[in-house]
C-alpha cells in the first residue's frame, strides 16, 4: 500500500472551459458533442479529501476477472 496525500482541488468546469471543449470537439475531431454532456460538471467546487492508502500494485482485468470468478456469480453485489 501507498499513502496518497490528502489535500484539496478545485473540480468542476465553467462555461468557457465547456465552449472551448465543445468546439474542440466539433472542429477538431468532428464529434456529435453539445453542452449539455457537461451538466454533471457544475459548478466548480472545492474538495477536500483525506489522506488515504491505495494499492501499488497494478492489477490487470483478467487477474480481477479471475477473482471474481473465484467468488462465484452475484460475488460482487455482496462485496
């Protein structure tokens, strides 16, 4: 395990930052994109997170498909 940090950020975009995104997108990359894609990021706000662990060690998704698999069906839902 690894020890992240604690601290805090600022998540959320504004308008402008989604305008430039949504043009990007459109010009750029000819993509379908609207605004409205960007609902769930209003408004900007502060978070502040604790510190806290996290494994260092990559797991694949076929090693986490085996493990699962090892549970047996319906594992995940129960934790």
């Amino acid at each position: 395990m690894g020890l992240v940090s604690g601290g805090d950020f600022q998540m959320g975009t504004n308008q402008s930052e989604v305008a430039a995104a949504v043009s990007e997108c459109v010009n750029v990359y000819k993509g379908a994109c609207d605004p409205s894609f960007s609902e769930d990021s209003f408004p900007p706000h502060r978070v502040i997170l604790d510190s806290f662990q996290m494994e260092v060690t990559e797991v694949t998704m076929g090693q986490f498909v085996a493990f699962l698999n090892t549970l047996g069906p319906n594992s995940h839902l129960t934790g």
